[in-house]
C-alpha cells in the first residue's frame, strides 16, 4: 500500500511539473539551441545603427565583435566594451544596461538579439529575467562621501585627497561621468596661463560686462549672486591649472564659439575644439584615471545614495543601494552631493519647470539619465532650501518627437539645429530669435507651444538646402514635415492663419533686406522666398535644470532658515541657481563642475579632518 501510494504520489508530481512546463517552458525547452556559426545583427544607438557579430556553438553564445558604432568615443566606449561581456558572461539579453549610456546598451542588445534570432535562439530564454544574488548589507568609514562622479564629483575629490582626506566616492550608474561627460567639454577661465602663454588677454570687468547684459535677459525673478559669479571667475585660472596638475590635460588653443573671446579651454587629447561631441568625455576619463591610482580613494559604482545620515544635527553618512538591492551604509566626517541636475526626471520637470513642455522631457535631453534629482530630494528632506523657481537649460532647436523616437543625436536633428531661421507658433507668428541666447530662446519656445500645441520651422529651397535633404531622405510625412507649393496651401495643412503667416513672413523679409531684427534681434537674415514651402515640427531639447539648492561661499548647503547644514557641501549643476537665471553661460557650466568641485572638496575634507 506504500508503495502505491508512493508512486500515486511520485505520478501525481510528474503530472503537475508537466502542466506547469505546459503553462511556462518545458524542461527540453529550458535547453538553449543555436544553429552554430557567425551572424551580424544590428541595432539603434543614440546617434544611428551598431552593428555587431555575434559567433555562436550549438548551446552558447560565445563571442560578441561590435563592428560598427556611430556614438561618441569615450562616451559610449563602456557599453560597447561592457555589454557583450554581460550577455557573454549571462547567456541572456536581459542583463543590466550601462546606465549611463543607456542608448549604446540597448543598441547593442538589439543588435545582439537580431544575430540571435538569425541563429535560431529560443528568444523566450534568453530574454526572461535573471535572478540577482543579493549581498550582505555593508557599513564603511572614511573621512569624506562624494555623491557622484561627474567633473563635480571627481574634483572634489581630487582637491579632498590633496588635504588628506580618506575619500569613498559613490556613483548611481556604471561607470563615472554624468552629463559633464556628455558636455563639448568647454571649461570658461579668464586669465589663464595658456590664455597667457597664447597671446590673449580679456579683463574680470569686461568678462562680468558680458554675463551681467546676458543675465539680464531673463524673465524670471533673478536669483542669481553676481559676486560668486565674479568670485568663480577670478578662481577660474587657478581651476586650469588645478586640472593640469592632476592629470587633465588642456589644449593650449583657447577658444570661443563664433566669437571674439577667447575663453574656452578644452581638453589636449582633441585637436580643436569641435572634434566631435561630447569632448566632457576626455576630462571625465583622463580625472578617472588618476583617482583609481590613489591609496586613499574608493570608488562604488551602480550604487545609488537615498538618504543622509543626520546625527545631532549633523550630516554624518549617507545610505545607498547597490544594485543587486543590499545596502551600503557609508560614515563620513562629511558629505559632498554632487548629483546634477533632474533633466531626466519627468516627475521633477513637472513639479519645478512645469512651463516645459512635458512632453519633451523624455528621450529629448543631453543631461545624463541619471540626472534625476537624486542629491537635491535628499537635502530636502533634511531641511535644505531650495531656489523658489527653477528652470531648465535649453540646448538647440530640434526635431519634435514623433512616433519614431528621433533621438538627440538623430540625423535628422544635427540638420535643422541650429540652422532654423524663421520660426513660427500654431498661428503663424514668428516666435524667438534662433540667434539668440539660450534662456530667451527657450522661453519663446515653450511660450509658442504651451499658447498654440506646436512650432513650425519654416524653409524655402532658394536659400536652404535642407529641402533638398528633406527629400532626398524622404522625409515629407504630411505630420513631423509638412510640404506646400503655396502659403495658402501650407496654411490648410499645419491650421495656421494665412493671413498671419503672409504679414509675418513680408515682416521677417523686409527686416533681413535692412539687416536689423527690431522683433527679437536675430543675427541671421535668411529670407523666406517662393515655394515650395517646408514646414518641419521643431521643439527645444534640454542639457539640464537651473536651480538645485541653495550654498553659501564655501559650497556649504544651506537650510531653509538661512543658515548651514553642518557637514554637507554641494557643488555643480546642484547649486547652479546661483550662477544662472534663465540665462546659461556657454563654458560656465563645466567650470561651475570645476570650481565647485574643487571648493566642496577641500572645505568638507577641512571640515572632517579638523
């Protein structure tokens, strides 16, 4: 009778892992098949298609080539190197993303998945999620906590080391960077020794001329403190050299963008300014390289800072995840948030730049995914102020999105940029100055969008070969590119008013033959002539936020009754209100990442060791 029962029950269990392997996989399914051999597949990256070879045998996959990459060097070079491992390493497709780089990484994927499918792959086994070991929770010490590791984070904590302080730097994506590494990598200094050395000379006063006449353009309450500004530009020389001497090369060309100044300075291992995107890349690596050879700096990467450690009024520590969910409990004499800005968030977009037009949030921003508020929530909830209003730094004009997803770096973008010239709202009414400074541009952007639900750039082909373009790559939809051989025709398509659009564009016409814009001061006198007439969808993509918190001289973080919260600095996109309204400097940014990193650092390894 046991024995029946035994096998009733032996049967019983054969039948219900068989119904289960029936609802799910099967154990034979569960056995990974390829037909052996080298395939190529292809994807999308940020800026068009990887491709990739992937070589496998009958069970595995076993080699992964990428042989072709159109995004930017250093910038995508993790996830082209760290993505085949991890699929390697997993036999699976649903490893992590490289979260800094996170359309390379799904590029890659992509393009891995196409060869997979090429060889036969069982695509459900090899996309089901992975189980995660998760490790023991940990608690360390040090003297000093940087929180990120963009240009912020690595020069704090060079300048934390140099005053011998024990440094342990946490970083929420896979690799260092941030959006500095995402930058044209233009650091503004006035008076620098290779300004010097090149024959260049340029006056604080005259500097502080220029950015006070551009500040002042902004619509908004001005919260800017014009002597930090002024403070941060007589350091800036000294910020030069301070790169220099740990390991950051500089170009000994300074540069301006289409200007007469002199100011730019980038990084020695391109050959002038231009060459290329993203050149913040160069500095985020050369600055890497010389933290990881130095005894006292620790550097946790895929861990993300949640809280801070507050004791008797004091921050002492943060508390991070990691990515397998354990946590990491770091104690510190004091902390450095250096987390940018909240680009990437569209919860935060929403609640401190509601004039942004939501919509635009996502994918369309040259700030980091990462930048989603991290460091300003956790200051917050201590008690830190933050600026009444904050804003967001526009970029360039570019294609509005559609149902394809034109990403940033699209080609499709890097055509009509910059080179948009007339610009009208939902109506037909000249919109902003294309020419203009970013803040102005930006307001009449989301001004034209939020009044009327779109923005029209306008060509003609007698003075803009972008028609030509336009149908060379078949680009006229009757939706993202409209195309009429009259004004009226036009008008029918997109809804404006013919009778607006006429008056706007014998308006712009007469001013580009007086070469003087008397509406919004435009320095670019293209003319709109005869048909047929372009119509392309244009919007204003971000580079980060202008806000954060509040600081004092010393990159302290400030609490909402004015005073400082003792152990806690700041530094970066974070604290940038203070430097821009509306109104972001070109070169600033990047020397504000510098500048203030360098400050944070050396004032909280002061502050630890004392």
């Amino acid at each position: 009778m046991k024995k029946l029962l035994a096998f009733t029950l032996a049967m019983a269990m054969v039948l219900s892992m068989t119904a289960c392997s029936s609802a799910g996989s099967s154990s034979e399914a569960a056995v990974q098949k390829f037909t052996a051999g080298t395939y190529e597949g292809v994807g999308r990256g940020l800026d068009g298609e990887i491709k990739v070879s992937v070589t496998f045998s009958d069970t595995e996959i076993t080699d992964i080539k990428v042989l072709e990459s159109n995004d930017t060097r250093l910038v995508s070079q993790p996830a082209l190197d760290m993505m085949p491992e991890r699929i390697i390493e997993a036999q699976s497709l649903a490893v992590d993303m490289v979260s800094s780089v996170t359309f390379t990484s799904r590029g890659v994927v992509e393009a891995v998945k196409d060869a997979c499918r090429q060889a036969g792959g069982n695509m459900d086994l090899l996309t089901a999620k992975l189980d995660v070991a998760k490790a023991e929770d940990e608690t360390i010490e040090t003297d000093v906590v940087v929180v990120g590791l963009g240009l912020t984070g690595v020069t704090a904590s060079m300048s934390a080391l140099d005053e011998g302080a024990k440094v342990v730097a946490l970083e929420k994506a896979s690799v260092a960077g941030g959006s500095s590494k995402l930058s044209g990598g233009f650091i503004t200094a006035v008076n620098s020794n290779i300004q010097k050395d090149y024959g260049y000379e340029l006056s604080i006063d005259d500097y502080m001329a220029y950015y006070n006449v551009s500040e002042d353009t902004s619509e908004k309450k001005d919260e800017t403190d014009r002597d930090e500004v002024r403070a941060m530009i007589e350091r800036s020389a000294s910020d030069i050299k301070f790169l220099e001497e740990h390991g950051v090369p500089i170009n000994k060309e300074p540069t301006g963008f289409g200007g007469p100044m002199l100011i730019w300075h980038f990084p020695a291992t391109r050959t002038n300014a231009f060459d290329g995107y993203a050149a913040g890349a160069d500095h985020i690596d050369a600055g890497i390289r010389f933290l990881d050879g130095k005894e006292n700096f620790t550097a946790y990467y895929n861990t993300t800072a949640e809280e801070l450690i507050v004791e008797d009024g004091k921050v002492v520590g943060v508390v991070a995840t990691r990515k397998d969910g354990s946590k990491l409990t770091v104690k510190a004499g004091a902390v450095v948030l250096a987390t940018g800005g909240f680009a990437a968030s569209k919860e935060l977009m929403a609640e401190y730049c509601p004039d942004f037009p939501q919509e635009w949030v996502l994918p369309y921003t040259t700030s980091a995914m990462t930048s989603t508020g991290d460091g300003m929530i956790m200051a917050k909830n201590i008690g830190a102020a933050l600026f009444d209003e904050m804003w967001w730094m526009d970029i360039a004009v570019e294609v509005e999105p559609d149902g394809h997803q034109t990403y940033v770096g699209d080609t499709f973008n890097q055509v009509i940029n910059y080179a948009n010239y007339f610009v009208v709202d939902g109506n037909g009414t000249r919109a902003f100055s294309t020419t203009g400074l970013y803040g102005p541009r930006s307001i009449g952007m989301a001004k034209a969008y939020n009044e009327t639900g779109v923005v029209y750039s306008i060509f003609t082909p007698d003075v803009s070969t972008i028609p030509a373009w336009i149908e060379e790559k078949g680009k006229v939809d009757g939706d993202q590119v409209i195309k009429a051989d009259t004004i009226a025709e036009l008008c029918e398509k997109t809804g404006m008013d013919e009778a607006t659009l006429t008056a706007q564009i014998d308006r712009w016409n007469a001013q580009c033959d007086a070469g003087l814009d008397e509406d919004y001061g435009q320095t670019n006198f293209t003319k709109v002539l005869e048909g047929p007439y372009y119509a392309v969808k244009v919007k204003t993509s971000t580079m980060g936020t202008i806000g954060g918190l509040k600081t004092d001289s010393n990159n302290r973080v400030l609490s909402t009754d004015g005073t400082p919260i003792e152990g806690l600095y700041a530094g970066g996109e974070l604290i940038n209100g203070k430097y821009f309204n509306q109104v972001y400097m070109s070169g600033c940014a990047q020397l504000l990442c510098t500048d203030s990193g360098i400050l944070a650092g050396s004032q909280a390894a002061k502050a630890a060791l004392k």
